[in-house]
C-alpha cells in the first residue's frame, strides 16, 4: 500500500513526492535528519528529537524549517493518515535546490529548504527477537568527519560498515578512533562492568543519542551506577554485558565482538532490564 508522505508543506502518495535533482542533500549530503521511533501510534521522545534536529541546523547555519508545534502536528498527521501504530518517522531537512550546482551556500531568503518527513511501519519492533539472542558485531575504523554530533544525510560510511558485518555474518559494526570505541554505525555503544554501565562521554566524536539520555537518565534514577568514558574493544570482549541504543532498536544486548563471546555469549540482564524500563518509561510519556 502506497503511504502518504510529507514534502514541503504538501501530503501525497509517496509515488507523486519528487525532489529536484539540484537539491543540496542529493548533490552535496547537505542535510540533516532525525528518527522517531513510534509505540501504540504515539511518538516517542519528540522533544528530544526536535531539540536535536534544532541544533543540528544551527550548526550548518540553517534555521528551523517550521516552529517546534507545526513539526509536531506534521508527525502526529502522518502517524494518523498511515495508521502507524509500531515504527519510526523519517524526517530531512536540506538546504534545498538553488537550481544549480555550487559549493557556496544559497541565500536561505531566496532558496527555502527543503523538507521531507515519512512513515517507517515495523510491527514488531519493541517485541524485537535480537533482544533475546543478541547481536555479532565487529569492528571497523572509525573514518567519519570531525562533527558526528551533528546527525547529517552523509551516512555512506556508516553503510558500508553494516555491509562489512553483514559479509562477516554479523549485524552491525561498532567503530574506532585512537583505539577506543566511538560509536555503532547507527547507534551509541555501551558496555557493563561490575554492574557499572560504561558508555563514551559526549563530543563532538558522537551523535548525541536521544536513546542515550533517556537510558542513562532511567538508569541512574533506578540507583544504577553511570560512567562516561571510553572504552577499547579488548575492554568491550572482557566486560560482563555490552549494548547498543538508538531510536529504531530502543536497547539491544550484544554477545560477540570480533569474534569473541561477550558475557558467554548470552543478553545480560542489565541491557534486559534497561530495555524494559525504557519501553516502559516511553510507551508512558509518549505523545
Ligand atoms: N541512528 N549514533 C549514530 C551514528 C546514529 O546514527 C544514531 C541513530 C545513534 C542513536 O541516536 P538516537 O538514540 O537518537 O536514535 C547514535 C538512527 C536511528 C538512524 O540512522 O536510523
């Protein structure tokens, strides 16, 4: 069935949205992006999202494409003229097509930016069966450019890592800068030790994960011990528990890196009882 999308300001059949080919996101990975995952048909954590998707702009030196309330009547829309009840929202904003190629930016009066929101249906993804056996990951180098804070549409790398699991029989990649862990290709990364959980501290060396506050704000609110820092994958290969979280897999326990089981090779119970307490929590302040 065809879904009804969101491109500037206009509802339509997904085979009827075209962007044209001068568009900075297409041309020049000039855009930004957020995911919001959706429970019962309601949005979870919004205002983080769009706290981020804020920042991510000002960073690029773009604005907001709409006030914080219209992005949200435009996410609730979509939700409700696709029937979404489990999945994720999709939403890009680009700096939009000055009708030419050119590496200066246009005039944001003269060219408006371009934005595109649509719905991602996965039933199933809170009752995801990875929760239970736990993902393979390997490791790669970590090659991305310097502002990983800012969640840009230049997602080339972070593909061909998952492609590089997917060859090696894993499911995904964590990579590495300096010899310490960064992040997932999709997601933040987090190890257990001693029933400490041990994630790397915010920089501009990650994406700031939204998943990543709540879990460490449920986390610490149920008296578990928190430390941000980095950790090496020997570190990682050595610990009691590792996971990973991010707004399309919430948490998900993960039993083998490079090859070496972690925590015998079973989901521990700390990412278990994480994901439950943040499923719980979300499906709670849902909007
Ligand atoms: N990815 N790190 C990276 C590199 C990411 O791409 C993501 C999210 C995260 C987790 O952030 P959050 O908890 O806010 O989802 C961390 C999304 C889900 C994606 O690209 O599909």
């Amino acid at each position: 069935m065809s879904r009804t999308v969101y491109l500037n300001g206009d509802y339509l059949p997904e085979e009827v949205a075209k962007i044209s080919i001068f568009d900075r996101g297409f041309l020049m990975a000039d855009g930004v992006y957020e995911v919001t995952s959706v429970l019962d048909g309601k949005l979870i954590d919004f205002d983080g999202h769009a706290a981020r998707l804020e920042r991510s702009l000002v960073e690029l030196d773009m604005g907001m494409p709409m006030p914080v309330e219209e992005l949200l009547a435009v996410h609730r829309e979509l939700v409700k003229r696709n029937g979404l009840v489990e999945g994720m929202i999709y939403l890009q904003v680009t700096r939009g097509a000055p009708g030419d190629r050119d590496f200066v930016f246009p005039d944001p009066a003269e060219v408006p930016q371009t934005v595109v929101m649509f719905t991602q249906s996965r039933p199933g993804l809170a009752d995801n069966p990875a929760a239970k056996t736990g993902l393979k990951i390997i490791s790669i180098p970590d090659i991305r450019w310097g502002r990983r804070d800012i969640k840009t549409v230049q997602l080339l790398y972070p593909s061909m890592g998952k492609m590089a699991a997917k060859k090696a029989g894993c499911d995904d990649a964590w990579m590495v800068e300096d010899g310490l862990v960064t992040e997932g290709t999709s997601n933040n990364a987090y190890i257990v030790k001693g029933g400490r959980i041990i994630t790397r501290d915010l920089s501009s060396d990650i994406l700031h994960g939204i998943t990543r506050a709540a879990v460490l704000r449920y986390a610490r609110e149920a008296q578990m011990e928190v430390e941000e820092r980095p950790f090496s994958i020997e570190e990682a290969q050595g610990a009691d528990e590792a996971f990973i979280t991010s707004a399309s897999t919430f948490v998900l326990p993960v039993v083998e890196i490079d090859g070496v089981a972690v925590g015998g090779g079973k989901p521990g119970p700390v990412a278990a009882r994480l994901r439950e307490i943040y499923l719980e929590e979300s499906r709670r302040s849902a909007i």
